[in-house]
C-alpha cells in the first residue's frame, strides 16, 4: 500500500512502530472466521483459529499462518526487552511477540495492533471447498 493512503494511525504505527491504545481497535473482539492480512501489502499473517483473548487490549494470536510470514525483531525500546513482529513481506511493524501465551497451544501471544491487519473473512464458499480439499 502507497504511504499517502495509510491514515495517520496506520502510518504511526506500520511505519514510526507506534501502538495503538489498548481496546480501540477494530479486531479486538472480532469472532468471525478467515485470515489476518497485513493491512500495507495483503501478506496472510494469522488465521482466526488461533486467536484468542488475551484481556490486553488488543488482537492476540498463539501462532502465525504460516512459517515465513513474519519477521522476529529484538526490541529494546522504551527501556524494555522485547520482541518485535513486523511482515515479512514489506517491513511493516505489526506488533509485539510476547512468551505468556497459552501454554497448552505453542506459548506464544502475538500482541499485534489491529489497525495494521485487514480481516479476508471467510465465505460459505471458501468453507465448503476447505472441507471437500481444495483450499
């Protein structure tokens, strides 16, 4: 996606690593089915079946769509240690990777600010070809 058209938010936080407040994103509490695309080139990031409510405030996953799609970045800002999750794509900041995820899935919490994701959510369509094997 071409800067001009981020809003001020997006660009804040895609470009200048920046966080949204917490609760005021759009997919904080979003239940429906599909895949989290970056929102600055469309890379497949999460799929909805491995988010989860972490009661942080924003959209949290235990693991990735697929191996490659993110970047691990250390990340020392603000005077703490942490992990940096950017696309692998196009560089954009997504958010953070914390170690308190759910311990019985991977133990991992993708702490991801929902103004850089677009949800591709799924058809009927889409669902019926997934269970018949052709996704």
């Amino acid at each position: 996606m071409d800067d001009a058209r981020l809003t001020p938010e997006e660009y804040h936080v895609m470009r200048e690593k920046g966080t949204e407040p917490p609760f005021s994103g759009k997919y904080v509490n979003e239940k429906s089915k599909g895949m989290y695309v970056c929102k600055s080139c469309g890379a497949e990031l999460f799929s909805s079946e491995t988010k989860y409510d972490s009661g942080t405030g924003w959209p949290s996953f235990y693991d990735i769509a697929k191996e490659g799609t993110v970047r691990l970045v250390p990340d020392e800002s603000d005077g703490m240690e942490r992990t940096e999750v950017v696309c692998a794509k196009c560089g954009a900041h997504l958010g953070h990777l914390f170690p308190d995820g759910p311990k019985e899935k991977t133990g991992k919490r993708y702490c991801i600010n929902s103004c850089a994701l677009d949800l591709k959510k799924e058809t009927p369509l889409l669902r019926q070809a997934k269970k018949q094997g052709h996704s």
